[in-house]
C-alpha cells in the first residue's frame, strides 16, 4: 500500500477478540481480498472519502495506519467504488477533519 495514503492512530477502546461491524473487503492491486474496518466517511471540497482501518494489521507499514480512499459513484446504485487519492494535500486535509471529529476516541500519533 502507498505510504502517502496511511496515516496513524490508536484506537483507545480496542478490544481484542472483540467482533467487529462495519468490515468492508476490497481488492489490492493484485486481486487479494483484504478487510478493513470502516472507521467514518468524511466530506472535503464537495468530495466523500473513506478512513479506513485495516483488521490484518500485516496489511500496513505500521501497525494502526488508516487508509483514505475517494468515494466514486457507480452506474449501479447498489455498489459504490473506492479509488487512490494521489494528491496528499487532500489526504493530509481528509486526515485532519477526521482527527478533530475523532480526537476523543482516539490516540492520535503523529
């Protein structure tokens, strides 16, 4: 995974073994099926974008590095589709609005 779409937090009131709602399962670049939990859906300049949180923590560089991907709509409302953001500012600013949403319920680590 790109570096520049992982960012870090530590969730406070994770608890191991617990079950977990919200997982999504996506394909990497190479058709694997990797799981990761939704954490929230942020919106910037008229944009969506997905933090997301992956449960195989093998999956990132550094354990508790979320993914932010762009919400695109599809021609079937039933499906949505999740692509890259290469820009970093906009992940840095998606990044920023979700740390101040969520400072409360997590640690943070810049």
């Amino acid at each position: 995974m790109s570096e520049d779409l992982n960012k870090k937090v530590e969730n406070e009131n994770e608890n191991e073994g617990e079950e977990l709602d919200n997982i999504l399962v996506l394909n990497d670049e190479e058709g694997n099926e990797v799981e990761f939990e939704f954490l929230d859906l942020i919106e910037y300049e008229g944009e969506e974008y997905v933090v997301l949180l992956p449960v195989d923590e093998e999956e990132t560089e550094e354990p508790g590095e979320v993914v932010i991907l762009k919400l695109e709509d599809t021609e079937s409302e039933e499906e949505e589709s999740y692509v890259s953001v290469e820009d970093e500012n906009v992940l840095n600013k998606v990044f920023e609005k979700f740390k101040e949403k969520f400072e409360d319920e997590f640690n943070f680590v810049d």
